[in-house]
C-alpha cells in the first residue's frame, strides 16, 4: 500500500513538472508573439498585430488594449467594440480603456452609451478637459446629427479607390495629397498602415460649380520617395509649407516623424523643399497653414509640453522669414486628445480643425473657433452634419467669400479610404449660442417628450423640440437676441421663461418646471381687438389681488398664459388684475373675478375683454376703441351723463397708457356764421379737455382744439341717395330738407357735430 501510495505521488509530480515545463514553454512562445506584435503596431502594420495577438491568451488586458487600438487605427470600430467591452468590464482595465470604448461607441453611432462611459472616465479622471467637455455638453449629440441646411455636401469625380484628402487653395486650383499610383511610376513602396502607397502631391483645376479637374502630380522637386502633404500657401501662391517624412526615416524608437519644409515657385517648377527651424527627430510637426497675410503660421505637432497626444500651435512669421517661438493655443483649442489640421481662414477671424477629444459624432470631427483681433480663441463650434460624421473628417478649407469649400472623410459611400468632399455654404458662418435645459416637474423629476418652443421675441420665428428621456432639450440660436421658452406637456401646464444670448459663453442653460394640473386653473388669450388673432410679444403682469404676488410673462406666438392654481380648492375666490403692454398698442388693465364652483379651467378672455387695440399716432380713440361717436348740440357747454360714460373710457385708457398725449378736436355743422361756430367749438373743446384733465394723471397730455365748420363731416350717404364718401356741406344737408325728408336732414346736422380724441402722441 505504501509503495502504491509512493508511485501515485510520484506520477502527480511527473505531471505536474510537465504542465510546468509546457506553460514554460508556451509563456516564451507568447512572449516572442507578443514581440513580434509590438513590432509590427510600431511599424503601422495593424494587421500583422492583430494576426499576431490572436495567436495568444486574448483576455490578457495589454493584449485586448493592444488589439483594440490596432483595430482603431484600421477604422474597423465595430471589430474594437466588444474587446474593449471585455476589457473594461475587467479588473485590469485602466482609466484610458474607458476613453477608447466611449470613443468607439461613438464612432459606431452609439451616442447614449458613449456618455454613459465617459461619465465614469470623468468620475475617474475629473481634470481631464475631454471628460469636461462632454459632461458639459450632455445631450448634444442629437443636436450635432441634426443636418445644418446651410451646407450641401458632395463627393468629387477626382477621387480614386486609393486615399484623397488634405485639399488646399492655391489660386484657381487646389493641391490634395494622395496614394494613387502614379503612371510614370507603376512600382511604388508602400507604407505598413494601410498597404497603400506614400502620399504624393496632386494638383487639380477648380471648376464654376466647385468640382475639382484635371488632377495630376505637382511640377517641381517635391515627390519623393515617402509622404509629402498636406501643403499651405502664401497669398501669392509662390510659396509652399509642406508636411513631409524626416528624411532621416526612423528615430531611435522606431517611429517616423512628420517634419515641416518650405518650397518656392521658381518658372513654374517647386524646387527642393528646405527644413524649417521647428524640425525635431523626437517629435513630429505637420499640417501647416499660413494666414493670409504670411505673418502667423499654424501647424500640429506632440511635441514636449502640449495637452495631449496632438496640439495646435502658431509661429510668428517675420519679414526677413525667420520664424518665432511656436506658441501652444491652449485649452480652448487644444485637449489630451489629438487636435490636427488647422485651417486660418482669409478672414483673420476663424480658425477650422480637426480633433477627437471634443464632442463629436466620432473619429475626428471638424470644428470652428473665433479668432479676435488679438489673435487669442473665443468661442469653439462644432460644425456638425453633414461636415460631420460618425467618421474622420479633417482638413477643412473654405473660400475666401464663404461661398464653397472642401473637407477630408473616410466616411460610408466614398470612392476610396479617404475622399475629398466638396460643400456650398448658403450663408457665412456666425458664432451662435446653444439654449438648453431639462424640463422637470416640480420635484425635479425629468420630464420625456415634453414639447419645447422657441420663440424669437424680433423677428417672431418659431422652432419646437421635445426633451429626451431625460427630460433634456437644445437649440442652436444666434447671439445677441432675446427669446421666450414654453415647455409643454399633457396633464401638466405649461412653464415660461425668457433668456437672451447677449452673454460670451456658449451654453445658456434654461431649466423649466412644468406643474402638474391640479384640476383648477386660469388660462387668458391675448388678442388683436380687430383681427381677433393671437397676439405675440405682450408682457402680461398678472396681479392675485387676495394674495397680492404678481407673475409677469411674455406672450408667445399663441397669446396665451396658463397658471395653475395650487391650493385652491372648490367655493374659494379668486380676484386677479390683468395689465397688458404691447409696443404698438393701448395698455390695457382689466380685473377677473370668480368663484371656482368646478374643476377645470377658468377661461378668463371669455368672461372679460383681453383684446389689444392697435394705435399709432393720427388714430381717433373713439374709433380704436369702437366707442360711441359724440354729437353735441350747439348750445351744449356741459358734459351730459350719456357723454360721461363714453369720457371716462377714454380717461382709463389714458391712465392706464402714462406716455398717451391727446387733442381734443370739436367739428360742428356748417349752419350760422363760421366765427360763431368757431368760437362755440372752442369752448366744448375746452370743456371736454377739462374733464379729462382732473381725472388722469400727468393732465397736461391733454390739449384742445375748436375747428368750427372748417372740416366739413364725411359719412356713407349712399343710403339716401348720395356718395359712399360725401362731404356734409349746407347745399347736401338742405337738399334733404326741401324734399321734406326731415330724419335725413336730422341725420346729417347731428353727424356734423363731432369731437375727435386724435392721438398725438403714445
């Protein structure tokens, strides 16, 4: 027994040593992959990688992340999603993992999923200006994929199957980098990342409708053997920054770098390109782009001492071409993510780039900032679709009128990996702002599908959105405007709220709290007294006159207020004072009481009248306000209590409207001497001044005028025979009376006495 109990013990430590020398054994055959795999990411050979890393242990984490990324730089997002899923549900993930998956996540046009993992990037890394960036931005990837009408977007006849991008403006013409093979060299070298050839300089013709023409290689000593572009030019087109390989190939890590070289124009031919002094074979700097007046070149470069992977910098130009210092621009362009392909508009004012560390729809997306006169960074846009994708898209460049330009994509439908796309612009560019908010109850619950409605409070324009499932909504407007906000939502009333962009930052933040209908409530239309239509842009003060609180609105384009009233309950009182203001119109205040014998809305415009009158100096107030014409009689020098009513009207008006000046005018008939009548006219006139005088404040708005016969009446006479517009002369009004026609001739006499309350004034 002991002997067997031996012989056992022996063979489980012959197997044991055996699974040891064979886990040995595979170790090293994994590490010399994993060799082989590193070389060949360093060397852009992102297949061979993954051919190599799917030959080992795939939940590794330096073998997932290392996989992943190789599948990233191959555009093949879709291939990265899971592994990076695997990896950061992992306890070996690390903070930038996060990064990478809500970026894939995005680029696969997952948008919800994306913010999701970049708020637990943020919540791990709270200084990094990406995680900022988007949790500021929340939700503004619905508005990013909404497409900008202003731009129509085409593909060009130029590309090929083969990489196209980077255009630049040189005059009439546009010079692009491409891949295509040239036809006096079929036999070209090819780089690792994608099987293609180095990049070549093209040039080609710009047609009437922005196509591009007749592309060939760029004449001169500028195609060498490896990359050469993007390029800028000077204004002149005499002279050429372009981006190239060091031509000292790889550094001591094995890497290539991007080194920056300039080029004259000498009898038609580019002649050898000659370094620039920001050369560095320990980092790249490429993309360059010149300023239209030559003095400030920009260009991207990781160099030591940036933010991130990529930033953009500028140099100083001098007069005698030597250069200054590059100088980063910093955090209101630049973030830990790559910012590439700056573009310095002619303008001076805009500067276009590239970056995947801002909010976008994937990859890189283009994007716009503000140039000030000092030359430093105001506001940053992204420019949104179509410009943008859930693709790589870069190397915007625009016209010099803003009329068209180009842009680089890899986007679905191209003709090859990267095309150059051509775009119409329907207006210039302008910095807008961002409105935007949640909409809640009133326990800050979020509220989905709430509709939300924008309303320009100048020129009157309209745009309706409805909040997401988290209650949030946007809208992109322009700066230096007024608006009013009206979140909507059934069995909830409607909350109100005006805002303005007059401000520098990009984001107005607009929260609304809509309350839930508590089964009574007031609801008031303001209309026009003549057309009956709603009416727009009244500041509405409603005044509780129990509890004495006021609540002030701006009417919308519907004219109408909701107010919910929280706590009342059925038999209560309710006492409210309307004042109603409208430029172009009589103020207007008015008083509502009821007393709630039911549940549901009080429909205050039904019970009381919320119509405005629109007035403009000229304007007889009788009229506007559709009161009774008064007709005194000749030897009337007091106020009868029929005319008090209609007086006392018009003295409300004036009190409620302080700025209101008018002139009494009094018009009798054309009977008797033109003196008397005009002395006669002059004293009612004064009368009528006077009453209204004690009765309003400011009573010096009130002047007199007796005008006696001098403007004769003109009334419809086609009743009785006469002109639809007939003047009431003593030869028309006595026609009546020798025809024995007395209740026309009446009629007539009494229309020819007449008082005007005219408007001066408002």
């Amino acid at each position: 027994m002991k002997e067997i109990f031996i012989r056992h013990i022996a063979l489980k430590l012959i197997v044991s040593f055996v699974f040891l020398l064979s886990f040995s054994a595979n170790a090293q055959k994994e590490d010399k992959i994993l060799k082989k795999a590193n070389k060949a990411y360093s060397n852009y050979a992102y297949s061979q990688a993954i051919e190599c890393l799917n030959q080992v242990d795939g939940y590794r984490p330096e073998v997932m992340r290392k996989k992943a990324m190789s599948y990233i730089h191959l555009h093949q997002t879709e291939a990265a999603e899971p592994i990076l899923y695997k990896l950061v549900t992992s306890s070996g993930f690390q903070p930038e993992d996060l990064y990478q998956y809500a970026y894939v996540l995005r680029a696969n046009e997952k948008y919800r999923e994306s913010e999701e993992w970049m708020k637990k990037y943020g919540e791990l890394k709270k200084d990094d200006t990406r995680a900022q960036l988007y949790l500021r931005a929340k939700g503004n990837f619905a508005r990013l994929k909404k497409e900008n009408k202003n731009f129509k977007v085409y593909n060009l006849e130029m590309n090929s199957t083969y990489s196209d991008f980077a255009p630049a403006l040189c005059g009439n013409q546009v010079v692009f980098a491409s891949s295509r093979p040239r036809e006096i060299d079929p036999i070209r070298r090819r780089w690792n990342q994608s099987g293609q050839p180095f990049l070549d300089l093209y040039i080609a013709d710009r047609a009437a409708d922005n196509r591009l023409t007749n592309s060939k290689p760029i004449a001169g000593k500028v195609n060498g053997k490896y990359h050469e572009g993007p390029v800028t030019f000077n204004e002149a087109g005499d002279f050429m920054i372009i981006t190239r390989n060091s031509p000292a190939g790889r550094n001591e890590d094995g890497v290539v770098r991007l080194q920056l070289f300039a080029s004259h124009l000498i009898d038609g031919d580019w002649q050898k390109p000659e370094p620039l002094p920001f050369n560095n074979e320990a980092y790249s700097v490429g993309h360059a782009s010149l300023s239209k007046d030559g003095k400030t070149l920009y260009f991207a470069s990781n160099m030591p001492g940036g933010l991130g992977g990529v930033d953009i910098y500028k140099a100083k130009v001098n007069d005698d071409g030597t250069y200054g210092d590059p100088v980063n621009l910093g955090n209101r362009i630049n973030t830990e993510g790559d910012e590439m392909f700056p573009f310095a508009h002619a303008s001076g004012e805009l500067l276009f780039f590239s970056s995947n560390g801002r909010v976008g729809l994937g990859g890189q997306d283009v994007f716009l900032a503000q140039l000030k006169k000092d030359q430093s960074v105001g506001k940053v846009m992204n420019l949104g679709a179509p410009i943008n994708s859930s693709s790589d898209d870069f190397g915007l460049v625009l016209s010099e009128d803003q009329s068209n330009g180009y842009f680089s994509s890899n986007r679905k439908g191209g003709k090859g990996s990267d095309d150059v796309y051509g775009f119409d612009l329907a207006k210039a560019f302008s910095f807008g702002r961002i409105i935007r908010g949640t909409i809640m109850d009133t326990k800050g619950k979020p509220l989905a599908d709430a509709e939300v409605r924008l309303f320009d409070l100048r020129t009157g324009q309209e745009e309706v959105v409805h909040s997401d499932e988290d209650g949030f909504y946007s809208f992109v407007v322009e700066e230096n405007k007024s608006f009013n906000l009206r979140g909507q939502k059934e069995s909830y009333f409607d909350a109100n709220a005006t805002t303005s962009t007059h401000i520098t930052e990009e984001f107005v933040e607009v929260n609304l709290k809509l309350v839930k209908d508590p089964g009574i409530s007031i609801y008031a239309q303001i209309t026009d007294k003549f057309s009956g239509k709603p009416l727009a842009k009244v500041k509405m003060v409603m005044k509780d006159l129990i509890t004495g609180e006021n609540e002030e609105v701006i009417t919308t384009a519907s004219g109408d207020y909701f107010k919910p009233l929280i706590g009342r309950k059925l038999e209560d009182k309710g006492s409210y004072r309307f004042v109603l203001k409208r430029a172009g119109y009589l103020n207007k205040t008015v008083d509502y009481n009821a007393v709630f014998k039911s549940i549901g809305k009080y429909e205050v415009h039904k019970v009381i009248d919320l119509s405005m009158t629109p007035a403009q100096p000229g304007d007889d107030m009788l009229e506007r306000l559709q009161l009774n014409p008064i007709h005194l009689e000749k030897t009337e020098t007091d106020i009868s209590a029929e005319h008090a009513v209609q007086l006392d009207k018009i003295v409300a008006v004036l009190n409620d409207n302080p700025r209101l000046t008018i002139q009494i005018r009094v018009h009798t008939d054309v009977f008797g001497s033109a003196q008397t009548n005009q002395r006669i006219t002059e004293k009612q006139a004064q009368v009528i001044a006077a009453y209204l005088a004690e009765r309003i404040t400011n009573p010096e708005r009130v002047t007199s005028k007796g005008l006696g016969e001098s403007q004769p009446t003109m009334v419809d006479a086609t009743a009785d025979g006469g002109h639809k517009e007939e003047v009431l002369t003593e030869a028309f009004i006595n026609s009546f009376k020798s025809n024995d026609n007395n209740e026309a001739y009446e009629k007539y006499v009494k229309l020819s006495r007449r008082v005007e309350f005219v408007i001066l004034k408002m």
